[in-house]
C-alpha cells in the first residue's frame, strides 16, 4: 500500500445517509512484483453512492492514498471524502490506472461480463 495521507477537512462533502456495505470483490493473479493491491471503494455520485472496483495498481514511489472517510459535522450533518491521491508534496493527483481490476463473483446483482470469467 502507497504511504497513507489523511483527508483535509475541504474534501468532506454532506451525504444523506452513509455508504453501503463493501462489495465482495475476487482478486486477480497479481501482474508483477511492484503492482500494490487497492481495495474497491464508493464514491459520491450524482446523489448515490456508485461502487469503484479495486484492483492491482503500478503506484510511484513517494505517492500518498488517503482512503474514503465519513465523519459527522458538530451539527450532526454527516460527511463523506472519497478516497484520494497525493504526490511527495502531498498535492492532489489522479488516482493511478489499474494494471488488473478486480471482478466480482457471481451474484444476482452483477451482469455476467463483470464476472471475469
């Protein structure tokens, strides 16, 4: 895992209600010895939580990760920060492609091309 970053208090956004469970995820056969394993995660969008699916990421040296957080506001408002990316500098930066996403096992939910069969 890159080295952790905390989420600046700026990135939190108010969220109705808090996200879901984690999906079940199965991971791949790792592609290579550096590839860093990420966790799939939700995300905020257009008024829903949308699941982002994890994966084995080619991460640079000196980047930071800060994973999804929720926190509640002094006036009970709940927040959300999804999770975010940083340079050495701790400056926001894409979030890295992965080299191999993650799939998810067969359920009733998930169409059969996701299943990474």
């Amino acid at each position: 895992m890159p080295d952790a970053a905390r989420q600046p208090h700026s990135e939190y956004l108010p969220v109705p209600y808090p996200p879901p469970a984690a999906f079940a995820e199965t991971v791949p056969e790792r592609p290579n010895r550096e590839a860093l394993w990420v966790d799939g995660h939700w995300a905020w969008r257009g008024g829903t939580f949308v699941w982002q699916r994890g994966g084995w990421m080619q991460v640079r040296a000196g980047t930071h990760y800060a994973h999804w957080r929720i926190r509640y506001a002094p006036d009970g408002t709940l927040l959300f920060a999804e999770e975010a990316w940083y340079d050495a500098h701790l400056k926001p930066i894409p979030a890295p492609k992965a080299l191999v996403e993650a799939y998810s096992p067969p359920n009733e939910l998930t169409p059969e091309s996701q299943h990474g069969f």
